[in-house]
C-alpha cells in the first residue's frame, strides 16, 4: 500500500477574460510517501519525505458569476529516482462567493 499527503504550489499566468479563461503554469509539490506492507496480520510501513516540480496547463471557465469548471494537465517530475514520474489530468468545480 503507498499513501501520499502533502502541499502544492504554483504559479499560474491566464489570460483575463469574461468567460475562458486559458493559463500556463509552474509549481512544487512537497510531502510524504508511506509505503506499507502487510505481513502475517501485522503491517510495516516506510516513511520518506519527497518533492516534485511540475509544470502545468489548463483551462477556467466561467459559468456564471460564482461558478468556475477547471480543467489541467501536470507532469510531476519527482526528485528521487525509485519514483515513477507522472502525468495527471484533473477537473474541478469551484464555487465562489
């Protein structure tokens, strides 16, 4: 079993407009990884701190004055090696008042 938890930041450049709203960014992601392993009813686990540099690019789009869908791609590019690096493809929905 691999857990992972930490932080993200980033900058973000988009363009200001009324209704999509395309962007080009950078960001660091820093945290832990737990790996554990489950053996005769008892379980191991291994935690080791890790960060990644990403960049990052998406689309806001505007749906209404307190609703805003997003969608991005970044590719994590982790500083250990054992690591695989990753590519992750997100939506979200965000609702602002």
């Amino acid at each position: 079993v691999v857990e992972t938890r930490g932080f993200h930041g980033a900058v973000l450049l988009h363009l200001d407009s009324d209704f999509i709203q395309p962007y080009i960014g950078a960001g660091i992601y820093g945290g832990y990884i737990d790996t554990c392993v489950d053996r005769f009813s008892s379980r191991r686990c291994k935690s080791e701190d890790t960060y990644a540099f990403y960049p990052e690019v998406g689309v806001r789009v505007k749906l209404g004055r307190h609703v805003m869908l997003t969608g991005k791609v970044r590719h994590y590019d982790f500083e250990r090696s054992e690591l695989k690096d990753e590519t992750v493809g997100l939506v979200s929905i965000g609702y602002f008042y």
